[in-house]
C-alpha cells in the first residue's frame, strides 16, 4: 500500500516484562525500530485510509492507460486537498496538463490555474508549460529543472526572482539571458530600496542604467549623499538637476559651479544676468555662440537699450526677424539689408517695405522684393526709381509668371542697351517666340542649347505657330554652324527632310545612320545612302557598303543601288584588279536595275523607258566582257594560242574598254606567258604594252616589277647597270639610277631581239 517496511524487528523485552508486571501467556513482542519510506506520489497519505490509498492507486493506474473518465470516476468521492495536490504532483511527472489544471481547480488554487492557463497561451513547448504547472505546485526544483531542460533561461531568472533569490538570478542572466540582466538589477534595486539598503540599491540602479532618475529619488531627503553621489558619477543631466534645484533654493554661486560642469550655457547666461555680470555672459555667448544663450542675453541687453550687442546677439541666435525689428527702430539700414537676406521671406517683404520709403536704399529694396518672391513689385520699382543696375541683376529669376507687360518692357530696356541675349530670353519667357527667333536673326544672337530651348513653344501651342517658330529657329541654326540643334529643331516641326540636310552638312555619321534608320523616310534612306557613298570608307569597310545597299533598297532608289554596283565594280577593278568580284558586282546591278525598270512600267502601263533600257543593255555588255575576260584567262591553260588570239581580239575590240582595261589584258598575257616560260614572247608583248599604254609609269600600275625582272633575268638581259668603283651594291645603284636602268635594259633587249613586228602567234610564240 505504498509503504515499504526495512531493517529488522528487534525483539526486546519491554520494562513491564522486565518487572514481572505482564500477563504470563503473553509473549507478545514489540517493534520499536521500524524504518518507513513513502513512494513520491503518495507523499502526504502516510495517514490515509485504505479507501484513500485503493483510489489513489486506480487514479494512477487508469491514468497510465490514458483512461481519463474511469481515472476521474474512481476519484469521485475523494474530497482531501492533499490528495488533489499530490494527484497534481502525479501530472508534472507525466505532464498531463489537462488533468493538472482539474487537480488545481479541485484543490482551489484558482490563481495557480490561471497562470497555468497563460502559460498554455503563451508558451509552446510543453516543457515549459509543465514547468509553469511545477512552480505553481510549489516544485521549485523540478521547475527549474524543466526551465533549464527547454533552454527558456528567462523563466529560470523569473523564478529565481519569484524566490527571493536574486543573486542567483543575476547570475543566470549574466551568462544565459542577457536581455533582461538590466531589468533584474533593476528590480533587485527596488526590493533593496524597500529593505532601506542605500548604497547596495544605489549600486544595482547604476547597473541597470536607471541611475539619472532613481538614485535622486531614492535620495531626495539625504542632500549632503545625492550629492556626493553626483560628484562621483559626474553626468550632464544629473548635473544639470542639481543646478537647477541648488538655483530654486537661491544657491546661485553653487549653481553655476554645476551648470558649468553641466555645459548648460543658457542657465549660466541666466546666472550671470542674475549676479549683473554681463560682461561674463557676453564673452561665454561669443566663445560658444549657443542660440538660446545668445537670444536670452540680447533679450536683457534690449531691454537695456544696448542696441548693437543686442542685434549682433540676435543675429548669431539665428533670430533674424528681431534683429530687423531693432534695426528699424533705430535706423540701422545697412545692418537691416544684410539681414534681411538671411531672413525668412515674410521678413525680406517687410524690410523691403521699409527699405522703398528710405532714400538711397531703393536698389537694396528691389533686391529683396525679388528675393522675397515679389517679382513684379521688384521689376515696377526698378523701372519706377530707374534702378536699371538693379534690374539687370534681377533678370536671371524673370520668369512666365510675371505680368506680361513688364516683361515688354524689361525686353524693351535690354534690347536698348544693346543687350540683345537677354532681351531674347525675356522675349520667350514671355511666350513671345516669334519676335524672339527674329530678333536673334536681326541680330545674329549666338543661339546655344539653353537658349534653343527657351525659344521653342511648348507641344500644347498651336501647331502651325509652333512648327513656324521651330523651322525659323532651325534655319537661324544652319547659318551659325549648329546642325545638331537645326536638326532636333527640323524634327521637333516635323521637317525630318530639312533635318538629315542639316545632319548631312555635321558630317557625323554615326547620327546620319541613326537617324536614317529612326525616320523610315525613302527620300530620307537615299539621302543617307548618298552621303555614305561619298566617304571613302566605304572601299574598306563592308559594315558600309551594306548600309548603303540596305538603304537604297528600304528607299526603293533601285537606278542609285545600280549605280553603286557598277561603283563597286569598278573599284574591284581599278584597286584589286579583280574581274571575278566585279562581274559579280555588275550581276547585281543589272538585277537591280531589271528591277527598277519594271516597277517603271507597271507604274505608267508602258513599255520600259529607252534610258533604262539602255542601261541594261550596257551592265549586260559588261558583265559579258568581264566574264570572257575571266574565261580567256582560264583558257590559257589549256589552249594559249586561242587564249593569245581572244586577248589580242579583245584589245583591238573599242567596246571593251569600257570595263576590261587594256593594261589588264597585256598583264594577264604577259603573266601567263611566264608562267609558260615563253620569256621571249613575254618581253614582245611588254615592248607592246608599254607603247600601247606609253611607257613605263604606266606599266608598273598593271604589271608588277618581280614579273618584269624576271623575264629580263630569264633572257640573259642586265637589271641594272655595272657597280662603279668605288663598290655600290646593285641594290644601292638601282635605287640612285631610277628610271635610267629600264631605259638601259631596252637599249640591251633591241640590241639582241630587234624589233619584229609580224604577227600576234609568231610574235608571242
């Protein structure tokens, strides 16, 4: 029954047996050394009786099975706290907080419920939750244990503090629980303040940086140790306290010392004004320039008609406005208008006002109209006093929404003296965008980017007003050099032909391409086209020569992209001597230009034009020289006779000329003529070549110098002329003869060779 019985019953005899005073059959013999321990969970039951301990014994059991109704059923009858308390004890160990919170309503612990119910709310770790339930049982330990076990070191502090056992509790959130060590020294102070334990308090509240306000509270009827607290952890505010109580009880000597310390330069002003030491409170304002210092001196030096040192005092208080008030009532009009300009703008009007009605202070009081944001009272009074200095300084701020009259006039009186940028600019600031560009074409104002942009009307004026105004200002550009800004101008009027001309005439590419492709306009892609063709870059850059294809295409200028073709090829050929590339070439000019002549006729109903017609007639003609040419030439391989009489036909053929240079055609003979090793056949037909194209300049553009000297190498023929005595090599002799070792060289080949002039096959081979 939960009770466990040790050691060993020893059988003594009792006194009444020793005397003989017992029953003779009585042998009974008594225990006096019984050793009992109760089990944990029937703590307190030692004396209950055997229904008790039956029903204490169900409840566990049932409760083991998690049989809550039959577990509660056989505790119906059980009315004792203590076995309630015990019965919640059960509920730690198995942390069956349901049936926990029914034990403390049954033992009437309602405050032990309530926290246990918070605890549900509050906490979500049933660690936790059980160790609410242990401490409010009174398990000090096990609910420290719990605590611990669920890292929740703020609810082991709690419950330290709960005990009294506030060292502890400072320990665990020295190392555990930081956040909350400044609350436990704290409450830890309070609890010594109320145990009367001044300086352990004092102590506690400086750790929990409580001190500024605690201590002098705690202190408040121990003077002579506030202040020796004071002085030994020295701190502004507290400083400042005390000073401010020491001056409320008429201290003011011992004030001062504390206010000093304290920094308090607007307390020590008020002292010294107090003791009558102006003279300390003006330099202390000066070496330190506080504001409220300052400004509570000026205020006892106005009130001293000390005027001066008042106004310079409001002055570094930044309390500009009574520093104007003293300077109107005692005429300080210079120091007035240097003022006023630090000052807020209802300030500037006022000193404006008053400075208008003082003579000679007229220009100052334009001034600060205009900067008080009075404008039109500025520029009235400029022209009123003719303060025309004035007005030219105030012209930079004129703006729309000033009255358009006196904008005229304010335009008038620059254009008169002969300011005419500033009359301009006055002029668009007054919408006036039509007089203004005339009056920079009268001119010839200087038209820069600020001033473009003043002069052109916004996009909600009237269109045909506003594209006039734009396409003036654009030519007015032109003529001064400015064509990026003519041609944002053209553009913003909608004149994008008028803005490539004016980009065209900038030269900058990178735009005119930019552009050409952002207009998507046909006159606009051919003008493009065209200038790029104009550069010489396009021989060597193919990134422009399919920009200038792609925008005679896009500009549907098939007869220009014809024309460039045939460009093209005449380049290939006049550069690189390549007929392959040209023919090439000529091929998409002819394609372009089949093209160009039957969008002609589908566009009249007719036939195609005889122009075009004969161009097409002349590319084809070219592209068949080019590709006899090219053929002739591959012919060579196989049949050099035929190839040598289809050369020479082709020379003596006028139409060829108009594609197939002659030099080409003898610098194809006389090259394959030496790859065949026919030196002598080649060197007849250079004599032809050079009297064909006349002379040797001439030659070297077609054929080259390694080709020549080796036919001359080959027939035995001198390059050069012998080396003098003094030893030049015949590189260096070469170089210093020039011309004169080819005319060497034909005398030598006439005098070995003659000059037979029979015909093309018997003169070559």
């Amino acid at each position: 029954m939960g009770i466990r019985e040790t050691g060993e019953a020893s059988l003594v005899p009792t006194r009444d047996d020793e005397d003989g005073g017992g029953d003779g059959d009585k042998s009974a013999l008594v225990s006096h050394h019984l050793s009992r321990h109760v089990m944990r969970d029937f703590h307190g039951l030692e004396g209950a009786d055997s229904m008790t301990r039956e029903a204490i014994l169900n409840f566990s059991f049932y409760l083991a099975q998690g049989e809550m109704d039959t577990a509660f059923k056989s505790m119906k009858l059980i009315r004792s706290t203590a076995v309630w308390q015990n019965m919640a004890k059960m509920c730690v160990s198995t942390r069956r907080l349901d049936v926990g919170l029914v034990c403390l309503g049954k033992m009437g612990n309602a405050f032990g419920a309530a926290m246990v119910r918070q605890a549900l709310k509050s906490e979500s770790s049933l660690i936790a939750q059980t160790g609410e339930l242990a401490l409010q049982l009174g398990m000090t330990t096990e609910a420290e244990r719990l605590f611990i076990e669920c890292g929740r070191w703020d609810l082991v502090v709690r419950l330290h503090r709960c005990l009294g056992h506030w060292e502890e509790a400072i320990q665990v959130a020295e190392k555990h629980n930081r956040v909350r060590l400044r609350n436990t020294h704290y409450a830890y102070a309070m609890e010594l303040k109320k145990q009367d334990h001044i300086n352990d308090a004092a102590n506690h509240f400086i750790q929990s940086n409580t001190h500024l306000v605690e201590v002098p509270r705690m202190l408040r009827d121990s003077p002579e140790k506030l202040e020796e607290f004071i002085k030994a952890h020295p701190n502004r505010e507290l400083q400042r306290w005390w000073a401010q109580s020491l001056e409320a009880e008429g201290l003011l000597e011992e004030a001062e010392v504390y206010y000093t310390l304290a920094k308090d330069y607007l307390s020590l002003v008020r002292i010294y004004c107090c003791l009558n030491r102006e003279d300390a409170a003006l330099a202390l304002c000066n070496e330190t320039g506080d504001a409220a210092a300052c400004y509570h001196l000026a205020r006892q030096l106005e009130a001293k008609k000390n005027v001066d040192h008042a106004i310079h005092l409001y002055t570094r208080a930044r309390a500009y406005s009574c520093a104007i008030r003293l300077c109107r009532e005692y005429n300080r009009n210079e120091h007035l208008y240097s003022l006023a300009q630090l000052a807020a703008p209802d300030d500037m009007l006022d000193a404006a006002r008053y400075l208008e009605r003082q003579p000679g202070f007229e220009e100052k009081a334009i001034l600060l109209y205009q900067r008080g944001g009075q404008l039109n009272r500025a520029i009235n009074l400029a022209f009123q006093t003719r303060q025309y200095n004035a007005l030219s300084s105030i012209s930079y701020c004129i703006d729309a929404n000033c009255d358009p009259d006196l904008l005229r006039k304010c335009a008038n009186f620059f254009l008169q003296n002969s300011q005419f940028e500033k009359a301009v600019e006055i002029l668009a600031i007054g919408q006036k965008w039509a007089e203004a560009v005339q009056l920079c074409s009268d001119y010839d104002v200087t038209i820069t980017d600020d001033l473009a942009e003043k002069l052109t009307p916004p996009p909600e004026a009237t269109s045909v007003d506003r594209n006039e105004v734009l396409t003036r200002l654009g030519y007015h550009c032109l003529t001064q050099g400015h064509y990026h800004l003519a041609c944002k101008k053209f553009t913003q009027a909608g004149d994008r032909v008028s803005a490539m001309k004016a980009l065209l005439r900038s030269g900058d590419t990178e735009k005119i391409i930019f552009f050409a492709n952002v207009s998507k306009q046909k006159d606009i892609y051919i003008m493009a086209a065209n200038y790029l063709q104009t550069l010489d870059t396009w021989r060597t850059k193919t990134d422009i020569v399919r920009l200038i294809v792609q925008f005679y295409t896009r500009g549907k200028a098939l007869d220009s992209l014809a024309s460039f073709y045939e460009a093209c090829a005449q380049m290939e050929i006049e550069e690189f001597h390549s007929y392959e590339k040209a023919m090439g070439a000529l091929t998409e000019a002819y394609k372009a230009m089949s093209r160009a002549a039957a969008h002609a006729a589908d566009a009249t109903d007719m036939k195609i034009d005889p122009r075009l017609e004969q161009r097409l007639i002349t590319i084809k003609s070219k592209i068949l020289l080019c590709k006899q040419f090219v053929e002739t030439q591959l012919l060579f391989e196989e049949d050099p006779m035929e190839a040598l009489s289809q050369f020479q036909a082709m020379l003596e053929e006028p139409e060829t000329s108009k594609i197939i240079r002659p030099g080409d055609i003898y610098a194809a003979m006389i090259r394959k003529l030496v790859d065949k090793e026919h030196y002598k056949a080649a060197y007849t037909c250079l004599q032809d070549m050079r009297e064909k194209l006349g002379g040797r300049e001439a030659v070297s553009r077609y054929l080259d110098k390694e080709t020549q000297v080796a036919i001359f190498r080959a027939l035995d023929m001198p390059t050069s002329r012998p080396s003098d005595s003094r030893g030049s090599s015949s590189s260096e002799q070469r170089e210093m003869n020039g011309g004169e070792d080819e005319e060497s060289i034909e005398d030598n080949v006439e005098a070995t060779t003659g000059s037979d002039n029979d015909n093309i096959d018997d003169k070559y081979l």
